[in-house]
C-alpha cells in the first residue's frame, strides 16, 4: 500500500504532466516597408514630387510646409510573443478538463518603426529629406482567455488608428478643445506618439 506522501507526489507529477505549454507570436504590418536606398538616390533641387510618388507609392500623410507640402511615409511592424500555460488534464481526478476552456498567458510585445519625411517646395521640386528606424517597447501584458482563440492582450491601439488624414468628417464631432486645435496640427504624425505631446498638448485632454 502507498504511502500518504508518495500518493502526495505522485498526484503533483500528474499535476505537473498535465501542465501544456506553449508560445504564440501575433504580427501585424501598418504600411509598406520603406526602401531607403531609393530614398537615398532622390537629388535635391532636381527630383521632382511626381518622381517620388513613382518610386515610392502614395505617402501616408500629407502637410503644408511653408509655400510647399511636406511628404509623410511609415511602415510599423508590430509582434506580439505570447507564452501560455493550459491546465490539460491537470485535474482529471475531478473531472474537469480546463484545457479545453482556457489558458493563461503572458506576453510582450515590441515594434519596429520607420519613417521618412520629404519636404518639396511650391513647384514641386525636392528640398530635403530625412529618415530613421528604430525599435521601441509597445508593453507587457497577460491574461486568460479561451484555448480556441488568441488574440492581443497588450494595447497596441495607438498604432493601429487611421492615418489622421482618414478621419477629418468625425474631427467636428470632438470635445471643444481638440476641435479648435485642428487647425494647429501639423498633419504629420507618428504612430504611437503620446497624444499629449508637441501641438497635443493644446488640447487639455483631462485623465480618464
């Protein structure tokens, strides 16, 4: 007859073996990649806009600069790793299979960043241009959900919103401070930017 604590260990390795493990990664692309070597050969003073829209697409933002327009493209490729932990058949002696109902999860997530900004004078010719890539920490997240699905449990909103230009009819529906700060924004915004940050800051948007 088995002991009261070798039955303890053997029920903690059931425990244990009915523990499934796994890992997820979520990827979500905003934008086309940016080619920065057909950047690089664009020629100030002589490239002309209708140039670079041929060679690099149609921008994401558009912007007056002084007597021209400024030219705003972004690519962000965002990834989520997920680690999760489902209880199987964990507690198969009381006849509960949660396995099939949930797993608990655990995840980060990052996200690579690029952009481009091109600023043409009134005649449509190139004046300058810069670009830059980066990483950055989008957060850490963790949850329960259903074994079925996965889904994102870190809040990636702020890249995942419309360019601003994509949204102008509902800008008259916003509080009263950001309605008369429209006319302030530069057009030319980052994903991910805090919203209260640079021209942001003119809204005074309260805590929630």
């Amino acid at each position: 007859m088995r002991s009261p604590e070798r039955r303890g260990l053997v029920r903690c390795c059931g425990v244990l073996a009915g523990v499934l493990c796994g890992c997820s990664t979520l990827r979500v692309e905003i934008g086309s990649p940016i080619d920065h070597l057909r950047i690089y050969g664009l020629m100030p003073g002589i490239t002309r806009r209708a140039e670079v829209m041929a060679e690099l697409g149609t921008p994401q933002a558009l912007a007056r600069h002084e007597d021209g327009v400024a030219m705003f493209y972004e690519h962000v490729r965002l990834t989520e790793q997920q680690f999760g932990i489902s209880l199987g058949k964990a507690f198969s002696w009381v006849d509960i299979d949660a396995g099939t109902l949930f797993k608990a999860i655990t995840s980060s997530s990052g996200a690579l960043h690029e952009a481009a900004l091109l600023l043409f004078d009134g005649r449509g010719v190139l004046l300058a241009y810069g670009t830059a890539s980066w990483p950055e920490v989008v957060g850490r997240g963790g949850g329960v959900q259903f074994f079925t699905s996965v889904r994102s449990v870190v809040d990636s909103s702020a890249y995942l919103a419309p360019p601003l230009g994509m949204d102008w009819g509902m800008d008259w529906l916003e509080p009263l401070p950001q309605l008369q700060n429209l006319r302030y924004r530069a057009g030319v915004e980052l994903r991910g930017a805090p919203l209260k940050s640079g021209q942001r800051t003119l809204e005074l948007v309260p805590l929630r």
